[in-house]
C-alpha cells in the first residue's frame, strides 16, 4: 500500500449534542454531548484507519482545544503530528433538533495562523512526503492564509514526486488547479463554482470535468452528487455509481467518508469501479452515525451490494 498522508489546515473538535426543541431567549437543556476529532484532513484520515491503513495527519493545534483534538485523534490509534501555534483550535458545534428531525451546525472561523506556523507546517508535509504517496488536504484554510496556500502545496508535492488530493472549494480550489494537482473531490455546487457553469444532467458533469481533466492537467474529478451517487472522471473514463436509499440520520462528515475510502482504496490499487463502490458505501454510511461518527465498517459492508457502478 502506498503511504497516506493528510493535512487540516482548519481543524476542529467537533460537538454533538441533541435537543427536543431549539427556542430563542430560553436556557436549552441538551442531551449527552459527543466529541470527535474534525476537520476535513484528520477525518480522511479517521477512515483510512478504519479500513486498515495507517495514514499519518497532520494539523495545526493550539491551546485546551487543541491539546484535546490531538487526544481524540490518537484516541483513534490514528498517528498525528501537531504543529503548536499560538491561537487556541476551534470548536464547531451540531444540534440535532428531536421534534422536527433537522440538523443545525454551527461553525467558527478557527484561529489565524501566522506565517512560520504556516511554514513549519509546510516543513512538516514535506519532510513526511515520499515518492508515489498520497498527499490529502482537505477543509478550508484558516482566516488569513493565502488562497495560493493549495497551490504552493501541489507544487511540493509535485517536487516529492507525490500524488496531490485536494478537497476544498472558492478560491483555494481554484487557485491550486492546474499546478499539479492529482485528484479533486468536489461536490456538485463546489463544481459549478469552480467552472462558472450549470451543470444540469450527469453528461454535462462528465463533459465539464474532463474539459477540466485536459485543460489543467487533474488526474482525476471525484464529483459526489447527494442521493444520485457519484461520478468518477479521468481523461480515459467516466464512471456513475449510484447511491442506496437511506435515511439520514447525519449529514457530517459524509464528504470525508467518501473521499477517506476513495483514497485508501486507491493507495491498495484496487480496482477504479471497487474504489468507487466503496466510496459511496463509506460516504452514505456516515450518514447512519451520530454528529461526525464518520462511517463503520459494518455499515458499509452492508451497503456496497447494493451500490452499481456504470460507465458513462
């Protein structure tokens, strides 16, 4: 297997609590809290240890936050490094509301990073780096980071001679496309953002992403769809795997999941329509789990007979 690396620029621990019903100016009893280890970058890499690899995440930390995120990490038996800054990590919070079924999440910014925090986060990826391994950056950047922060990134990649996931959306995205990025993993919207294009039916997904494919030199457009599945694209193929029929009980972390199974099972050089069909098993079973769970392993087992995969 090929080797996994992640980096979270944003991360987060994550609470999940439940209420009966939310109500302005009230003090709200809330149920039993849940806490998880979040942000884009170390929930890839959460799943990857599900299914038995052992990625290295890296993130930035700081301050009672961050001291327990790199607990709730390890937790996991996940191995980390966490870079030490000044700010304090953030905490994002999800309220699931008992009476009407809805899910509220609310996030914060994150603490400002300065530009050697930024650095010896840099130095950290680039010492971790080998040839042929998979580098995953995932979630957004942190209040005052450059939007050409992705792109510096696949250009170190590209120097290490390793394969460059991004997934991230606005101007980052866009700024790091065409610089030697290996695969992007954007939802539907984040996809016509980035093209400046509607995008109404799957051929005309299929088109605009191996328009992509050609022009900026992406290896692969991994397109997740909601309840229609996904597409995966290359400049030789285009595959749509459908989505089973479920019932939400979360919508975090369902991206992660995905892309967590998707790389993994890329890293094993399975084959593309494997890959694919376990992606969307791992994405649609994070949707089982409480707040950011992020997928298990029965749950995907379970779901990936019944997921096909066709090409378009």
């Amino acid at each position: 297997m090929e080797p996994i690396v992640t980096l979270t620029m944003n991360p987060a621990v994550d609470l999940c609590t439940g209420i009966d019903r939310l109500v302005p100016a009230h003090k709200l009893r809330c149920g039993p809290a849940r806490h998880d280890a979040g942000g884009g970058g170390i929930n890839v890499a959460r799943v990857v240890r599900r299914f038995g690899g052992d990625p290295l995440a890296i993130f930035p930390a700081g301050g009672p936050m961050g001291q327990l995120l790199e607990q709730l990490v390890q937790n996991e038996d996940v191995r980390c490094q966490s870079i030490p800054i000044a700010g304090d990590t953030r905490e994002d919070i999800t309220i699931d509301e008992a009476s009407t079924g809805l899910q509220y999440r609310f996030v914060l910014p994150g603490p400002a990073l300065s530009n050697i925090e930024i650095e010896k986060c840099l130095a950290a990826i680039s010492a971790a780096l080998t040839r042929s391994c998979y580098l995953v950056a995932s979630g957004s950047l942190p209040p005052g980071a450059a939007a050409g922060f992705y792109g510096d990134l696949a250009a170190l990649a590209v120097k290490h001679g390793a394969k460059f996931v991004l997934d991230s959306s606005g101007p980052g995205l866009g700024a790091a496309i065409g610089k030697g990025v290996h695969l992007i993993k954007p939802s539907l919207r984040e996809f016509e953002d980035l093209t400046g294009k509607t995008l109404p039916s799957t051929s005309a997904c299929v088109a605009e992403a191996k328009r992509l494919i050609a022009k900026t030199g992406v290896n692969f457009v991994a397109l997740t769809l909601g309840e229609k599945g996904a597409l995966l694209v290359s400049a030789d193929f285009a595959f749509l795997a459908s989505a089973p029929n479920i019932k939400p009980v979360s919508t975090v972390g369902a991206g992660d999941s995905f892309l967590g199974a998707l790389v993994w099972s890329l890293a094993e050089d399975n084959d593309i329509r494997l890959a694919l069909r376990l992606a969307v098993a791992a994405g649609t079973a994070a949707l089982l789990g409480r707040g950011t769970e992020l997928c298990r392993s029965q749950d995907v087992d379970q779901l990936l007979d019944d997921i096909e995969v066709d090409e378009v």
